[in-house]
C-alpha cells in the first residue's frame, strides 16, 4: 500500500534517500570496459606496491649505516712514500674515513701526484660491499656521467688557455674522429 498522505519533512527525507541511492548505484559493464577497468586497477596497485618498495629500500638502506664510527673504516695504502707531507696525509686520511661514514658510502679512492709522479694513494672501504671486499688503490670504479662533466671542465681550461679552438673540427685535434655526414 502507497501513502499518500507525506507530510512535507518525509517528503524530503524521500527525495534524498532516493538521490543518495541514485549517486551510489553500482554502475553495470559490459565485459571489455570491465576487464579495461581491471587491468587499469592492476596497473594502479603495482605503481602503489613499487612506489612503496622503493621508499622502504631507500630507508633502510639510509637507516642501515655502511660504517659507524671513522677508526673502524678499512684501507689500504700504495707503497708510496708520503716524505714529508705525512701530517698532510694523516689528516687526509682522517677526512676521508669521516666522509665515508657521514655520507654513508661504500668506498673512496684518494691518489696525489706531483711532477708526474704519486706521492699518496690510498684507497678506504669496500669495494664489493656484500662480500666485504677491500677496495685498493689500483680498483676501478664505475663513474657514470661524472666524465661529461670532468671533460667539459677539461676543454673548459685548455680552451681559456688557448689551447685549443672550438670552432675547428675535431678532427684537427683527433684525426681518426669520423666525420659527420653533411645534413642538407
């Protein structure tokens, strides 16, 4: 039986219970908007599960320190006699070990030369980190894009020097350099 007689309050209490249940009325697919709609989920989750995987590997790996205190930093020296820069080694040697720990690296590879000559070389940490490897002087370490900026300063210099001309060819400079072709 339908009741007509609605006082003015019931009537609006119907009208928004009728529009709340219209807002969340499940909204029926067909089969491909469903499955796009799916794999759009999974898409989503997975971007959540490595956003989330990677802000919990970079704090631990922050939270977990390679070393704790400076004495405890490994090394080793080349056998090259530092003379009488020693003090000046010494304190070198105490600024890298406390670089490493502050910074929390792996290893750090320090070499001074002088008339062409080493002076010092000495190499601090590990240079495989899960097997506890000692880095030495004569390792080598990946340096990445660091060598786009260590050349650009280096024809920086030699160009201020007059050392070299930036508006010849480089093959003036290195002949076996190929040449580009002519773009029209």
């Amino acid at each position: 039986m339908i009741r007509r007689d609605l006082s003015h309050e019931n009537a609006r209490r119907a009208v928004s219970y009728l529009l709340i249940a219209k807002c969340f009325t499940i909204v029926r697919l067909d089969r491909s908007h469903r499955r796009r709609l799916e794999i759009a989920a999974g898409v989503f989750l997975a971007v959540v599960v490595l956003i989330v995987g990677g802000a919990k590997l970079y704090f631990v790996s922050s939270f977990n320190p390679m070393f704790s205190d400076p004495a405890t930093v490994p090394s080793t020296a080349a056998s090259a006699d530092a003379g009488p820069r020693a003090g000046a080694v010494e304190e070198t040697r105490r600024l890298a070990r406390a670089l490493l720990v502050a910074e929390n690296l792996p290893s750090l590879s320090v070499a001074v030369a002088k008339d062409g000559s080493i002076v010092w070389a000495e190499a601090f940490g590990f240079a495989d980190v899960e097997r506890r490897v000692q880095a030495t002087p004569l390792a080598r370490f990946r340096t990445g894009s660091v060598s786009k900026t260590l050349t650009a300063a280096a024809v920086a210099l030699l160009h201020e020097r007059g050392r070299i001309d930036l508006d010849i060819p480089v093959q003036t400079y290195v002949p076996q350099y190929p040449r580009k072709p002519a773009y029209r």
